[in-house]
C-alpha cells in the first residue's frame, strides 16, 4: 500500500532534519520518498493532506502502568497501547507493578505477546526484586534476555541502601538501567502533600522530604557503583535541585516529570476530588517552578505520564482511602504543547528531545529514522489545534483524569508504526 504525508513539516532534531512544506511517501510502511513526488509516486496513493503539521519521531512514554496481568478490568496491554497510540506514542516502557509483578521470562513473554503486531510498541520493566518486596534479587540476566528493558520496584523505592547497591551492581552487568520511585518508607502513607492545605483540609500529610531522602540516597549509591539511576516522577523542588547538581558533577542520573507535576498545585485539593489523588501527591507552586526550570535547563530529561489506570469504583471513596494514580497517555502532549510549548518555556526540538530521544536513550532502544528504507515511526503533531479534553472519547479502558473538560491547544492527530496508521479513532493498515 502507498501513502502520502502531503505538505508537511519534516522535523527530527538527532538527525538535524528541518524540512518545511515538504511530503513523505510510504510503502508498506517503510519511508519510500521524501520531498517532491511525481505523478507515478501519486498514483494509486492514499493521500493525507496535512499542511502545517508536524511529523516528528514517534513519541515514547517510559513510565505507563498497563495493569495486565491481574487487573485487566482496568487496563489490559492492548487498551494501554490504544490508549498510547491515541495520545500520539508509538512506544511504551510498562512498570512491573501488576499482579504478579514481572519478575520472570514468561511474565515478560506474555506481556510481548499480547502487544504483537500493534501499532505500539510495549517494552517491559522487570521487577528489580522479586515481587517487589526488596528482599531477594531478581534475576537480572534472565529477565533482561527476555526483553527487560529497566528494573524498577516502583510503586515503592527499593527498600534498602544495601538491596539497591546489589541492584545496581548487577544491572550495570547488564547494562540495564534502574529506575527508582524515591519515597523514604518510614515517611510513607500520606494522603497529599504535607503543608498548609493538608492542615486546613484534615487530611493525612506525606512530606516532600520523604521523596528527598531518597533521592539522595539513590545519587550517593549511583556514584558509589558508578551506575545510573533515573528518578522517576521528580515532585519537589530539593529533589530538581539535587539531580542537577549531581549532573553537574558527571554522575549518570536522569529524571523524568509528568505533565501533573509540572501543571497543578496541592491547591486543588479543597474540591477532594480523587482523581487529583497521586503518589507522589501534587505539591506546592514552587516545586512545579523548580520542576519546569529542570525541564527548562535539561536538568529533567524526559516528559512521562505515570498512566495509572483505576475502576470508578475505586476512585469513588473517601479521599484519603482511593488509590492513588491518573491516566495521562491522551492528555499529556496537549499539556506538554499548552504549558511549556505554547508559553515558551521549551521549543519544539526540546519537546522532541523530551518525548522521543532521551526516553529511548535511557532505556538504550533504537530511535525511529526517517532515512528511505527505514520502517515510518512517526507522530504528527497539530500545534495550533484548539481542543477540549473528554474522558469519555479516551481510549484507556479507565477515566480517573483530573483533566476532563480542560481547554488544551496542540495535539497529536495521528501516530505511524510497524505498517499501522492511527488515524481519527480508527487504526487502518498500511
């Protein structure tokens, strides 16, 4: 089958390709042709007029929770990766916190299994011990064989000093990176950000230095192994501030942020709604200030969602008693374009870079090319469109967004991988 992207903007920033006005032509999904077409490279096309849109390499969200295996009532591998493909990603690296957590080969396998041949592509994080609960080593060679791309505990950090410096001594074996979720468990539990509001609204504090303990922690024992660590969910404006100070002085560490955490404030609480319910929980303006001046200066390397699915019923508790998580796969480019892109704070080669490049470097996956012959990995980016949020169109088998009905301008219109096409709802081979 061929297809013509007509009249785009070709940009990819690690390839330092900038072409305006331009088209691409597909063949059975691989990039046939670039630039000018003639009529016999028309003929017989199907053709997607898309003047002004942005074709960038498909986007690649490293923290998603698909739930699959044990609560696929909320989220299954294939609802996640429609879900993915629908907010404008073409690769995914799912965390190991289901039930059982992927802490084996066949876990791994199964997960591969299910996302064959979709358009997304679903990379595994294995459990860093077994089940998660910080006692025993996983086994790191075999889960990395089996297509681990990370290890994490997350849900919780890795329990102790001792465990992690084992956990990362092995993986650098493996040349697997380990991602933390830095909560000091001694201060755990906590319903929302300890300050002022959780004062005024009676509810059980969790405080910011819980997440600084670790952080510290886990950079002390990075430049004691001498391996990475990438801080997962960066919340507080310490933990930003500790992260760049270690990159300053050489160590391997990187960080991530979600569009939560770099758009809205503990000060929302007072409506209790839950689905404003999050571990780590929304802090106060001036940690989102610190988180957008990392992303600013590159001191946070990647943009991800932590889509964490949950039942209605679930959510519908007492504040204090719901889960915690939101989804966030088919609003965080919109959130991405509206606060940092539209208000200037990065430009589009830094969103690329945040959503595309640097996920995949950290997790050492290939980067989608856009040389002829080369399998099209694409996200088409609409940066003007103005649209509202509308959990009931969202492709997630779960709707806890705390975004629903938000005004948002830019947007992915489509997404293009492994001879698939996501296009107006609807996934169309080609």
């Amino acid at each position: 089958m061929k297809v013509i992207l007509k009249d785009i903007n070709l940009f990819h920033p690690a390839q330092n390709i900038d072409e305006k006005n331009t088209s691409v032509l597909l063949e059975d999904g691989k990039i046939s042709k670039r630039g000018e077409l003639s009529k016999d490279d028309i003929k017989d096309a199907k053709v997607f007029e898309l003047k002004g849109k942005y074709v960038v390499p498909g986007f690649f969200d490293m923290h998603v929770h698909f739930r699959e295996p044990g609560r696929e009532d909320e989220e299954t591998v294939i609802s996640g990766s429609n879900s993915a493909a629908n907010g404008g990603f073409t690769g995914v690296a799912c965390m190991p916190n289901t039930e059982p957590a992927i802490d084996s080969a066949e876990i791994i396998n199964f997960i591969k299994k299910q996302a064959k041949n979709h358009l997304v592509d679903v990379y595994p994080i294995a459990a860093a011990t077994v089940g998660r609960k910080g006692k025993v080593l996983s086994p790191m060679a075999e889960l990395g064989d089996a297509g681990a791309v990370a290890v994490s505990d997350d849900g919780v950090a890795i329990k102790s000093a001792s465990i992690l410096r084992r956990v990362l001594e092995y993986s650098k074996m493996y040349n697997i990176p380990v991602i933390e979720h830095c909560e000091d468990e001694s201060l755990a539990g906590g319903a929302m950000n300890e300050g002022v509001n959780s004062t005024l609204l009676g509810l059980p504090p969790l405080p910011s230095v819980a997440e600084d303990l670790t952080v510290n922690r886990d950079i002390l024992l990075a430049e004691y192994t001498g391996w990475k660590v990438h801080i997962a969910h960066i919340s507080t404006k310490n933990a930003v501030r500790m992260v760049r100070e270690a990159k300053q002085r050489g160590l391997n560490i990187t960080a991530e942020a979600t569009p939560h955490h770099f758009t809205l404030t503990d000060d929302l609480l007072k409506s209790y709604n839950t689905n404003l319910k999050m571990n780590p929980p929304l802090r106060t303006g001036k940690d989102v200030a610190e988180i957008i001046e990392g992303l600013k200066d590159g001191t946070i390397d990647c943009i991800a969602s932590d889509h964490a699915p949950h039942s209605i019923e679930e959510k519908e508790q007492e504040f204090q008693n719901a889960p915690n998580g939101i989804i966030g796969l088919e609003t965080e480019i919109g959130l991405t374009l509206s606060e940092l892109y539209h208000k200037k704070i990065l430009g589009l080669k830094e969103i690329v870079e945040r959503l595309s490049v640097n996920p995949r470097k950290i997790l050492n996956i290939p980067l989608p090319k856009f040389d002829l012959g080369e399998t099209a990995n694409f996200t088409i980016l609409d940066l003007d469109l103005i649209w509202t949020v509308d959990a009931t169109q969202f492709k997630s088998k779960s709707k806890n967004s705390p975004f629903d009905k938000r005004l948002l301008t830019g947007k992915s219109i489509s997404t293009i991988n492994n001879g698939k096409m996501f296009f107006e709802g609807e996934m169309i081979t080609i």
